[in-house]
C-alpha cells in the first residue's frame, strides 16, 4: 500500500463503522507489537517518543528525533501511521511547513497538532499552513487539531464548552480534519461535543472514560491511548528492575514478558 492510499485509507477509518481505537507507541518494537495485535493504525504519543529519548514533553525533543522515530515507526508496520508533532516544535510557518514535508517524509500520513496555551487564531494560522504544505506533497495528511482548553483548564464549565467548540471550528476552518479534546470523560459532555463539533471528535483515554462500544454510542470517531501504554510498560520495568535488584530473582522479568513473541523473528 503506498502512502497515498495509507492516508486515504486512514481518513476512512474516522467515518461510518466502528470506532478507531488508537494505540500510541513511542519507538518501532512497541509500533510493531501494536500493530501485531491488531491495531488498524498506529499513532506515536509525543510524550512517550520525549520520554525515550530522555527529553520533558513540550516542544523539547529535536526535531531529527521525532523524525528518526517517525520513519523506524512506518517501516515495520504495514499500518497507517500518525504523529503526534505537539506543537510543531515552532510558531514560525515557513519552518512548521517544513517540518509538516519532512514528517510526510518519514512516512506519516496523519498528525495531531496541538494548540496548548496559544492564541487560537494563531493555531489556525498553523494548522492552515500544514494542510498548505501536506498538499503540495500529494499526499492527503490527516490533520487532527487538538485544542487543550479542558487538559490545560484553561475555562471551565459552560465557558470551557464555548471555547472548545469555538475553537474547533477554527481550525475546521483553516483546514483541519478531525478535532481531539483530551480532558473530558462525562459522556454527557462529549455527547454535547459530538453534537456542536463539525469533524470527526477524538477523546483522550482516562481512567474514568467509558469504552468504545459507549463512546461510539456518542458518536466519538476516535479513542486514543496517549501515554497510557508506555506508562504500563515502564512501570512493569521499573517493579521488576526493583525485585531484581531485591534478590536477583528472575521471576518478575519472567512473569512481565510472558506472551510477548520472539522480536528478533519479526524484525529479521
């Protein structure tokens, strides 16, 4: 399948059918072990990806490493794949459509795009300025604007609401695909949103969040995982790390690997 047709068919994944559930790797093994699972499409987690390579998440993590992971990434699995690119690591428009090149470049077909505490008016000039930039490659990149008005608690209440919604068609407007608003776990909340958002809605999983059969009753196009697995997989490292050095008993490591199938196989 040639990228092209990944983006094509990524984008088809947020319409009509079931609900995309969107496991976030951070480096090729856990891509590979996702999509080996069963994942439709594979997306990174700009946090995770910061955090292996020992940098705080936040516009902090050069820009060659986001990339180098990126194109590790898409060669092993068949998947789509879509990054998460924070911020774009820049508010300069030449430099983000740069950026937004070199990311098509290195094999993703999608990205999520996030507004943090900018001024909104200036994440749509961004978002406008990648959909510019992601055409003129030819390939078809799936925009997902994330606005953090909830994560952030930058309003609360019925002015969040507003905000939000606001927001959301904003960046439609400037060229957006799909809108994610991480924060929010109250289905009736994201029934509110589903319902005064024009695109496709992805909500951040958390611990109170229901599943995807309820969230698809909601009409949300898209559940991600965020951190969540890298969390899972470091924390079973860290307990077993701790019982190791304990005793020297191999038994955690034993017991936190069981299941995961012969890596060196499936990269050969």
């Amino acid at each position: 399948m040639d990228q092209k047709t990944k983006a094509e068919t990524f984008a088809g994944l947020h319409t009509g059918g079931k609900i995309l559930i969107l496991p976030n790797a951070w480096d090729a093994a856990s891509a590979a072990v996702m999509a080996d699972a069963g994942a439709r499409a594979v997306a990174t987690s700009s946090a995770a990806v910061a955090w292996a390579h020992g940098y705080p998440d936040g516009d902090a993590l050069p820009i060659p490493k986001l990339l180098a992971t990126i194109e590790a990434v898409a060669r092993v699995v068949a998947v789509p794949v879509t990054a998460d690119i924070e911020g774009g690591y820049t508010d300069d428009l030449g430099r983000l459509g740069e950026t937004i090149r070199a990311v098509i470049g290195a094999g993703a077909v999608g990205i999520n795009l996030e507004d943090g505490r900018r001024d909104p008016d200036l994440h749509a000039r961004k978002v406008a300025a990648a959909r510019q930039a992601a055409d003129a490659t030819g390939v078809p990149l799936f925009i997902n604007a994330r606005t953090d008005v909830y994560l952030k608690g930058l309003a609360q209440g019925e002015a969040a609401f507003a905000e939000a919604v606001r927001r959301a068609e904003l960046y439609r407007a400037a060229g957006a695909d799909g809108i994610f608003v991480p924060g929010p776990s109250d289905p009736q909340l994201i029934g509110r949103l589903v319902a005064h958002v024009a695109l496709p809605l992805n909500i951040m999983l958390l611990p109170a969040l229901g599943d995807a059969a309820s969230l698809q009753s909601l009409g949300v196009r898209r559940v991600s995982s965020a951190t969540a697995p890298f969390r899972c997989a470091y924390a079973t490292v860290a307990k077993a790390v701790a019982a190791f050095l304990s005793d020297g008993d191999p038994a955690a490591f034993a017991a936190g690997a069981e299941g995961l199938g012969n890596l060196n196989t499936r990269f050969a």
